[in-house]
C-alpha cells in the first residue's frame, strides 16, 4: 500500500476488471494526496514569494499591481542597510537574542535535570510550580517588574532588564527538557555514578551529550522568542533608539516610509532571515527533540 501511494502505478497486461478499477482508486488517492500537499506548500511559501518580489520593485511599481518586478533593485536592500540605526538595531538583537539563550539554556538544564532525575520530598510540587508558571501571562508581572529594573536599579532603555532573568531559568524551557530527559534511562546515570562521577559530571558527561535534541530544541524556541520579541524592547528600551532591536526598530522604519513599500519589504525580508537560516540548518534536530519530547513523563 506504501508502494501504490508513494508514485503511480502503470496498469499491466492480463489484469482484471476489478484489478483496473483497484489501481484507478489508488492513482486518483495517490493524485489526491500530492495535490493537497502542494496546495498546502504553496499556501505557506507564496506569501514570502510575494514578499521577496516586491522587495525588488522600483518605488512606482511597488504601488501597482504587478507581481514580478520589470528591474530587479537590488540596491533596496542597500538603502536599507544605510538607514540609520538599521545595523545597531541588527547588534543589538543578536545580543539580546544570543545570550539570552545562552543563559537560559545553561540555567534550565540544572532545573530540569533536578525535576527529572533526583527523588526527593515536594519533587512533584516543584514541578506544578514550573507548570504554573508556564500559564502565567508576562502582562500579569509587567508593572512590578519595571518598577524594579527602572527605579530600584535604573537600567531602563537597555535591554539588560530582558536578558537578566534569562539567567534564572524559563518556566518552558525547563519544562521541555525535564520531559525530554526523563526519556533518557536511569540506568546510564547509575552506571555513570557506580563509576564514580558526581551529580555535576555525570550531567555533563554522560546526559547532556544524550541530550542534544532537546537542547537544541529549547535552545531555537528562546532564539526564535527572543529574537521576535517586540512587547519586551517597547517596555523597556522604547525611549532609547540605541537600544531598539529589530522587531522594535522595524515598527519606526515601516513608519519612516509608509509609502515605499518596496523598502518595507526589504527590511522584512532582512529581519526574517536569519530565523529562516537558524531553522533551515537546524530543523533535524529541532524536529527530533519536539518529537521526543514528552514521551515518557
């Protein structure tokens, strides 16, 4: 049945009525299937199809109708480029998502390391805490929290506020990787620990490298937050153009030239790509450790 959906069949001498009329239903299921799922591509890529191309329109063309550009202005990515705070807002995310990622995923490992691999007394009421934490919404602490970071330490228009606490762990995060280690078998922990290594070293050792997939995981999930987060940057460093990221920064471009939509979409285009990159190369593991994840909990 795999072999009769995955390519068409030719109908061959000698068959029977009912033989024919089998192999029809399954050329129309096999036709079927590959429609819709071109459909479905083509429902998800065109849009960005309509993006790229009109990044590459002139300023009058971009207004009209068209869908292929008559010249390729390839220079709109330039003017882009040399708008000022452009590339500062590009720095600025790179830092922001960067480290915040890096700090989340160093502080989350020990948590859910803990959560997934020691018994000890209130392990399951340490990890209903994480749970609710996950269903807290960020609006619900947003005041509190600014008070904190603009008047008790004065770090309001920098973006320090949002990476701090990237290095106390993330309800999420934690939660990912203690579903995707209790996956892992106790007994290479055991055996590791027979051998003589510590807590600290058989983490290091002997789970993280076992672990990959879902770190990799957590780690595109904070990457990707991080780097599309617009309602942090507008809190935080709003009154600071020095410290805008792109999601922020691309709001006062779009502002800037509300009617060269040519630019608009360059801009776009330059903010999405490298989410598409990260993803692109990363997507094997990403998809393995999603679909690890929470299989044994």
């Amino acid at each position: 049945m795999t072999r009769v959906l995955d390519q068409p069949v030719r109908p061959k001498a000698g068959e029977t009525p009912g033989d024919r009329a089998a192999r029809r239903r399954a050329l129309l299921r096999w036709i079927a299937v590959h429609s819709l799922g071109v459909a479905a591509a083509l429902f998800f890529v065109l849009p960005f199809v309509f993006l790229l191309l009109t990044s590459l329109m002139s300023d009058s063309q971009a207004l009209s109708r068209d869908l292929v550009p008559h010249t390729w202005e390839w220079g709109n990515y330039r003017k882009v480029l040399d708008t000022p705070g452009f590339l500062t807002w590009w720095k600025n995310t790179l830092v922001y998502a960067g480290l915040g990622t890096v700090l989340t995923v160093v502080s989350s490992i020990p948590v859910a390391y803990a959560l997934a691999k020691f018994r000890f007394r209130g392990r399951g009421l340490a990890l209903m805490l994480v749970i609710s934490m996950m269903m807290l919404p960020p609006q619900v602490v947003v005041i509190p929290m600014y008070l904190f970071w603009a008047k008790q330490l004065d770090l309001s228009g920098t973006l320090w506020p949002l990476i701090v606490p990237m290095a106390f762990g993330d309800a999420f995060s934690i939660f990912l990787l203690r579903q995707f280690l209790t996956t892992i078998p106790d007994e290479y922990v055991d055996a590791a620990k027979v051998d003589g290594c510590g807590e600290l070293r058989t983490l290091v050792r002997v789970v993280l490298p076992m672990a990959k997939p879902g770190i990799a995981a957590v780690a595109l999930f904070q990457f990707f937050y991080a780097w599309n987060d617009y309602f942090g940057p507008q809190i935080y460093a709003s009154e600071n153009p020095g410290a805008w990221t792109l999601s922020y920064g691309l709001e006062s471009f779009k502002g800037a030239h509300h009617t060269d939509w040519n630019l608009t979409m360059a801009a776009t285009v330059l903010v999405m790509a490298p989410v598409i990159l990260v993803f692109f190369f990363a997507q094997k593991a990403f998809v393995e450790g999603v679909t690890l994840t929470g299989v044994k909990g």
